[in-house]
C-alpha cells in the first residue's frame, strides 16, 4: 500500500442517518453535456455510482457495505465498489475509463496522486460525468471535483497528539509515528502534531516524526522494533497517525511492558482492545461510513440534476472522534449522529435543489 492517510475502522451495522426521499428536489434547468444532460431531473433509478479508492486497504471496507446501503435507501440504479487501481494513478485512470464504459456516470474517488487527481477530475466532468474527491482532497488550494468529503487530517492528528501529551502528563518526549513522508496529507498530520507540540511551550520534546512506514504492517513493525530498542527508555509517548505503525506500537509496547503511553488511530479490534487492558491511552477513529453513504447520495443528486453545488470544490470535515476509556463503549453513537448531521448539512448548506 502506497498511501498513508486511510485509517482503518469497522463498518457498525444498522448505521442510523437521516434518509431522503425519492422525489428528492426538481431541475434548475442544468444544461451540462455528456450522459447526464437533460432538460429535466433525472429519477434516481437512472443513476449508477462508482466508489473508486486507489487500492486496497482495510479503511475502505465500510465503503462497499455502506455504497450498498445507499443504493437500496435511494433507490439508484448500482452503486459499485471498485479498488482494483493498485496504488497506480494511471491505473486509476483507466479503472474509471472501463467503468464509465459500463454506465457509471458518478464517481467517488480517492485519488492515488494527490497532486495529479485534478487533472482526473477535470477529464471525467468534461465528459459529463459527476465526481467527488472521498476520504482524501487534492494536494492544494484547489478541488476540481464537485467536492470533498475527507477527515480534516490536520486536526485529527493534532487531536491525538493532544491526548497522547494529556497521558503524558503534559511534559516529556513524543514520536510520531506515521506514512508516506511524499503524501500532502501526511504533511498536514506533521503540522497537526508540531502544532500541538508547540503549545506545550517546551514541556514536550518530539524527539522524531517516522515516515514512510505504512506500507503493511511488517514494515511498520520493524520501525516501531527498531525504534524501541533505539531509543525506548527516552520516550515518554508515540502518536501514531497512520493505521499499521499505530495497531504495530500497541502491540510493541505492551509486549514490552513499557511505561510508553501510545495514542492510536482506528477501531481496529486490537487497539479497542487495548483502551479497555489499559495498555493503549486512547485512539482517533474516522468515518468511512459517512463519507461513502453521503457521498454516493450527493453524487446522485448532482448527476441527476436534481441538485447543484453551492461552493463547487468545496471540502466538508466527515469527522474525528477522540476515543478512551470513558467513551469505548459508546462513541460509535457520536459517528452515527456525524452521519446524519453531514446529510442534513448537504441538504442545506452544500447543495443548492429546489
């Protein structure tokens, strides 16, 4: 795997979010070329969506029970799911060739090449096609697609370098822990982490940020082995802020028995597990969920002309959640009512039907 910014988490069945109903909302006379066009809405029965990850990860499994659900909650013609890219931007690109070849018209993708994926976007909608950016935005200031809906990594990582610093009594040194060094979004996870650093005014030394070490879980655990025995009676804390380095430093530094407070990302079972023995401080989970069901019924709306962006290119927050001790039990309630607030918020602020 050649991507650092998908955290895993598992799908919870019976995800509970507010529904649309078909009728949904009429035409403001969209003129766009390519399959969709028409002079009216097109019925949702007429729309057949793709989610496209760039390749295969543990993250994106929630996406293909959630593209199901959607399409039986709104009635679509096919919602399929579709992670063959292999981490291959070209590839990529042809996968969503072959797939609008088969009458895909709407596409949620996470590009393989943040800073490439635009040039993606721009060729799909110039055929008349609909696509979000899901689970990652572009590398920049610009989204060419009709949105994103992604974690805020900046803040998700800035979140869990504040509760790794709050089990660590507030002083002490921290690693990072973390994925592809090249990945924009990997960046904004360091800036996250230095930012919560910097806010203990000198109380806390981060002592390394490791890199590139999210390609599988072996490679992860040789770095977290490697540092241990490097440096492990310095360190005080380890965030980690990509999914193999983080279920690799729980199960290290509790085979160790190290007095090392580790703050993870995802609901792997492993890592929950771990909140509850106490030998895990806490772990950031995402919304996967959120981001394939919303998305898949936005994606809809814009292809059938039912609806269009307020802000094209917009980017939407699709939540972070804090989880410890004290709330292990009970978060999954606190994604689900995510889930549905992000549909009541595209209804009413990011979409525009009438």
């Amino acid at each position: 795997m050649k991507r650092s910014h998908v955290w895993h988490l598992k799908l919870v069945a019976g995800v509970s979010v507010l529904l649309l109903a078909a009728a949904g909302c009429s035409t403001k006379g969209s003129t766009a070329a390519g399959p969709a066009a028409t002079g009216a809405a097109k019925p949702p029965s007429s729309i057949k969506v793709a989610l496209v990850p760039g390749g295969a990860h543990p993250y994106f499994q929630p996406w293909k029970t959630a593209g199901a659900k959607a399409q039986a909650d709104f009635g679509l013609a096919g919602v399929t799911f579709n992670e063959t890219a292999e981490w291959d931007q070209t590839k990529q690109n042809d996968l969503l060739t072959s797939l609008a070849a088969q009458g895909y018209t709407a596409f949620g993708v996470f590009g393989v090449s943040p800073t490439d994926i635009n040039s993606t976007f721009t060729d799909l909608e110039s055929k008349g096609f609909t696509v979000a950016s899901l689970g990652s935005c572009p590398a920049g200031a610009t989204d060419a697609a009709a949105f994103c809906l992604s974690t805020d990594v900046e803040q998700a990582a800035y979140s869990a370098a504040k509760a790794t610093i709050t089990a660590m009594g507030g002083h002490g040194t921290l690693v990072h822990l973390t994925g592809l060094n090249a990945d924009s979004n990997t960046q904004r996870r360091i800036a996250g982490v230095k930012k919560a650093v910097a806010e203990t005014n000198g109380q806390v030394k981060l002592l390394t940020t490791v890199t590139d070490i999210d390609t599988d879980l072996q490679t992860a655990q040789k770095a977290v082995s490697d540092l241990l025995t490097a440096h492990g009676s310095e360190i005080n804390g380890i965030v980690a802020t990509a999914y193999n380095p983080a279920v690799a430093a729980a199960a290290a530094v509790k085979a160790a028995n190290l007095p090392i407070k580790v703050v993870a990302i995802d609901d792997d079972p492993k890592i929950l597990a771990g909140i509850k023995d106490g030998s895990v401080a806490a772990t950031v989970t995402q919304n996967p969920v959120g981001q394939a069901y919303v998305g898949t019924w936005a994606l809809a709306q814009l292809q059938s002309k039912a609806c269009t962006m307020r802000t094209p290119g917009v980017s939407v927050d699709s939540g972070s959640f804090v989880v410890t001790t004290a709330n292990v039990g009970t978060y999954d309630s606190e994604r689900q009512a995510k889930t549905t607030q992000l549909m009541t918020d595209f209804k009413t602020n990011v979409l525009s039907c009438s």
